[in-house]
C-alpha cells in the first residue's frame, strides 16, 4: 500500500516568521541576547494571564521542576504518578529525592488523591502533580491533603498553561506549577519553561538559581543552574500568548470533531474524563481500547493507522515505575492497577490547533475502515 502523506500527531502551531522579525531585530540591535525586556514582558503578561504573582522563565519545565524542589528545600520521599513523562521523575533522582508511585484515577488518569494519602509516612515531604493530557486533576482535594500532613504540593503543569478546574485557571494551585514550552505545547517558546507561584521566597531562588544562584555580583549563594530563557524563545512566546485564546478554542472544536466522529463509529471507545467545571487544553486527544470489549487491541490499532501514514502515540508507555531509570523504586505488582490498565490501552491521535478538517477526516475514515476490518473478522470467527 503505498502511504498518503503523513499526519503528524502533532505540530508546533506557528505564525509567519514576519510576525517574530520585529521582536528579533530588537534583540539583536541591543545585543541583549538573553534574560532582557522579552523575557521580563513574557513574564509579566503570563503571571497577568494565570493570576498570580509571579511567574519565572527558564530553559526548560524540567530545569524548573529541578529548581522548585532544590528552592523547598524537600528531603526523604516525593509521591507522583507513574503514569507520567520521564520530566517528572527526573528532578526528584537529580535533587536526591526518593520517588514513590501512587495511582492514578481511571477515568481523568490524573493523581488519586485517596492513592497517595495511603502513601504518606514521616519520610514524605511534597506531592508531585501531573495535569495529565491537559485534563486538571483535582488540585483542591489533594491541597487538602497536603496541608492535612503539613507537606509541599508542586505541579508539573507542562500539559497545561490554559486548562481551568472550577474557574480557576492553572498556575494557582499548590506551592508552585510549573509549565512546559517546548516546540508542540498549545503555549510554545520553541524551548522553555515556566515556574508560576505565589511564594516570594521561592520565585526568587528560582531567578537566582536558572543564573547559576550568582545575586548579579558573580558571588554564586548556592549551587543553581544555567537555566535562562533566550530573548528570541520570550519573543516567539509572546507571539504565542497573543494567539493562545484562539489556539484554545481551534483545539477544543477539534477535540469535540474528532471525539463525536470516533464514537458514532465505535460507542464502546473510552475517551478521557473532564470534570463538570473543568477546561483541559488537549494538549493530547486520546482513546483507550479496551480489548475485552472491542476485540482489539490499542496496538493493532496504533499499527492499522501507522501503515496508512497516520502517527499515533502509545503515550504515557512505559509508565515510570516500569523504566529501567526507576527500576529501584517500583512499588508491589498490583498495587498500580489504573496506572498498569490505562498505559497498556491508551492511544495519542492526531490533535494540534491548525490541524485540517481533511486531516481528521482521514483519520477518522482509517478508524472507520479499521472497525470494519475487525468485526468482519469476529464475524469470521
């Protein structure tokens, strides 16, 4: 069979490059190249956006996580999902810190609150938090959690500049959330991070820290990074700012495209749970396949569209506790059941704010072909 073009499962949603050409000469005629007017603007009108009072650019989401934890001063044990990218975990093993595993709920695959409070010990210091896929979890049940047991709560937020959970938008909850801005993320710098908080002390050690912890005089007051924000990747980020509202509501009509078309095909597919009052930014459109009921698996399915020029993603597989890299802190077989069942069904489809009505046609039309083919074979049987 010979391959249409390729749809790509996702793509940087970019403007042309007349659109950055003023932001970049001016950086370039200034000769400040990192860490200037951009970046301090990009910070200002982002904090405006979430509503909080600070937010910090830096080189990466996962070189600000590593910062958040080294600016709390964490020790012992940090529970997270598994069901998670590997950015996640990283900064806990680089700042020493002991992972721990819960599980995840079902039905949204974010953090289970009642799984992690059966974790908790005098070791534990913080909860990590995954927004998973865009989907917020439940940040106001598990800050009840933290505070119950005195212990911080960071989130990894990298799905989710522009997700709300009850009208309030995410980059508010907990001691610190942390965004990711690399190149197919709905808000994109190119490369980058934010770190949004409310916590004076920590907003500043993380400045400090993406500068190697030097206060501006070379006197370094503690081991930081090179973790600083370009001025071209602030300026690319405040093109993407401006458009991000209409980049929003592109991806959620094609979420809803694709989500209606997919189940008038195959009511028996499982799509990801948004809670009543929730908004997630799709940053992932998923589909579980459970194979008990479809016949099917995720992977034949992921291979069916992959021969027709169609990626897919088996995304979030491996989990975590399932990585050579976290090997050592693999919890009992079982006690990760939603974890283990939503990371051996669940499928990333083509999704991105510029995707075509044609694109997703094709894909819905090589699902519809795929359906067919194997209750043909059922039949068969």
């Amino acid at each position: 069979m010979k391959n249409k073009r390729p749809i790509h499962i996702t793509r940087p949603t970019l403007e042309p490059f007349s659109a950055y050409a003023r932001l970049f000469r001016k950086s370039i005629k200034s000769g400040a190249l990192t860490t200037d007017s951009h970046v301090r603007e990009f910070e200002e009108r982002t904090a405006r956006y979430l509503g909080v009072k600070h937010c910090v650019a830096v080189s990466s989401c996962t070189a600000g996580l590593m910062l958040v934890l080294k600016g709390l001063d964490l020790k012992g044990e940090v529970i997270l999902p598994s069901f998670t990218f590997a950015a996640s975990g990283h900064p806990l093993i680089w700042n020493n810190l002991k992972p721990v595993f819960a599980d995840i709920d079902p039905k949204t695959y974010t953090l289970d609150a009642k799984s992690v409070e059966k974790l908790i010990t005098k070791k534990t210091s913080a909860i990590l938090v995954t927004h998973i896929f865009g989907v917020p979890c439940d940040a106001k049940k598990l800050e009840r959690v933290a505070r119950k047991h005195k212990i911080k709560l960071i989130f990894d937020a990298a799905h989710a500049f522009g997700s709300s959970a009850g009208g309030i938008r995410v980059g508010n909850f907990g001691d610190a959330e942390v965004f990711s801005l690399s190149p197919i993320k709905v808000l994109t710098a190119a490369e980058g991070g934010l770190v949004a908080t409310n916590n004076d002390a920590l907003a500043q050690f993380v400045r400090l820290g993406r500068n190697y912890g030097d206060d501006g005089t070379n006197n370094t007051l503690f081991a930081g990074l090179s973790a600083r924000m370009s001025e071209f990747h602030a300026a690319i980020g405040l093109r993407s700012l401006k458009k991000l509202p209409q980049n929003l509501k592109n991806r959620r009509a094609k979420a809803a495209y694709l989500a209606a078309a997919l189940r008038s095909i195959e009511p028996e597919l499982i799509f990801q749970k948004v809670p009543a009052g929730y908004r997630s930014t799709y940053y992932i459109f998923s589909v579980r396949i459970d194979p008990k009921k479809l016949g099917y698996t995720r992977d034949e399915l992921h291979d069916f569209l992959a021969a027709r020029g169609i990626r897919s993603r088996r995304y979030f597989y491996p989990p975590l506790h399932m990585q050579p890299t976290y090997k050592a802190f693999a919890p009992k077989k079982g006690l990760l059941t939603a974890t283990d069942t939503v990371s051996h069904t669940v499928l990333a489809l083509p999704l991105y704010s510029h995707i075509t009505k044609e694109d997703l046609d094709r894909v819905t039309g090589a699902f519809r072909k795929f359906s067919a083919l194997k209750k043909h074979e059922r039949i068969q049987k």
